[in-house]
C-alpha cells in the first residue's frame, strides 16, 4: 500500500506545481504599432487593399494579442493570430481590406486586445479614398495609367493595392518620392 501511495502523493504534488506554472498571470507591457496612423492612396472601387502592420513589444514583459477587432467587416486578416510576443521582439499581421462597400473617403480602425498598457488596447487608424471606375471606353489618362502600372508590375511585385500609404509627419508626394524613386518614369 505504501508503495502505491508515494507515487500518486508525487504526482500530484508534480501536476499542482505545474499547474501553477502554467497559470501565471501576465502582466501589462507597452506595444508598438509601426505608423499607427496611415493614409494609403486611392483605389478603385472592388479592388483589395493590403496593410501590412509590424507590431512590436516594447515593454519587460511577454505581449499576448487575445483579439483583433477590425472597425468593418471589410477587412480581414490575411495572416495567423499574432503569437506571444517576448520583449523587444516583432511580428508582421497582414490584413486585406476590401473595397466592395464603400464608395469615397474611408477610415478605418484595427483594434488589437491584450496586456497592453495602459487600458488593453492598441489602434491602427488607416484611410483611403475609393473612386468609381469610369464608364468612358477612351479616358486617356486611365490608358496612360494603365501603360505605366503595366511597365511598374514588371520592374515591382505587387498589385495597385500595394502602393503604400504615407503618415502625418509627410505629405503625399514626398512619401511617393521616397518609397518608387527608384521606379519612377521620366
């Protein structure tokens, strides 16, 4: 009887130290959203927009991302749940947004839930404007555009979703100049 006691007691008290450390309690931590506030430029209306958001830990403690609440059904997320992530460590969160059922100016939130300081949340703010296609078979400027986007998906991977998007601190043209200078046509 007494060797079939010792083993259980030791189980049990192996499972009751482990279940502790199972169930430590996380605590607050500061997150990172890398251009947490975002204007991308114009799309037509039915096409996708990529956003791409690099999240980072920036506190002592490990980040836990429980949830991502986006603003509108439109946008989905294109990539896995965020893992645990270790202090001063990153992580990319791809979203797709879809541009179906809107039509002109566009804000968006994403809202990302976890043991974020100060109250548990942390917020991408991003905005587009979505243009009508035209009816007109001979609009010249589209032609025009259409021979240049053809010429840029040859030099760039990407769609007309990807062009990137700028932040308060610049202005459009000199966010465009700085991220397809190399793609430019003169």
């Amino acid at each position: 009887m007494k060797k079939i006691f010792f083993p259980i007691i030791a189980l049990l008290m192996a499972s009751t130290s482990c279940n502790s450390f199972l169930h430590k309690e996380l605590k607050p931590t500061a997150m990172g959203i890398k251009d947490s506030i975002r204007h991308y430029y114009p799309i037509v209306l039915c096409d996708e927009l990529s956003i791409t958001c690099e999240i980072s830990n920036k506190g002592n403690e490990p980040l836990a991302i429980t949830d991502i609440q986006p603003s509108n059904f439109a946008i989905e997320l294109n990539s896995p749940m965020p893992s645990v992530i270790p202090p001063g460590g990153m992580e990319m969160v791809n979203f797709i947004f879809h541009s179906e059922k809107n039509v002109g100016f566009a804000e968006h939130k994403i809202r990302f839930f976890g043991n974020i300081i100060p109250n548990g949340v942390a917020t991408l703010i991003f905005d587009t404007h979505i243009v009508r296609p035209t009816v007109d078979k001979f609009d010249y400027e589209e032609i025009y555009f259409d021979r240049k986007r053809d010429l840029l998906d040859e030099l760039v991977d990407g769609q007309l979703g990807q062009k990137g998007y700028w932040t308060d601190g610049e202005d459009a043209d000199s966010s465009y100049q700085r991220s397809y200078k190399k793609y430019l046509i003169y």
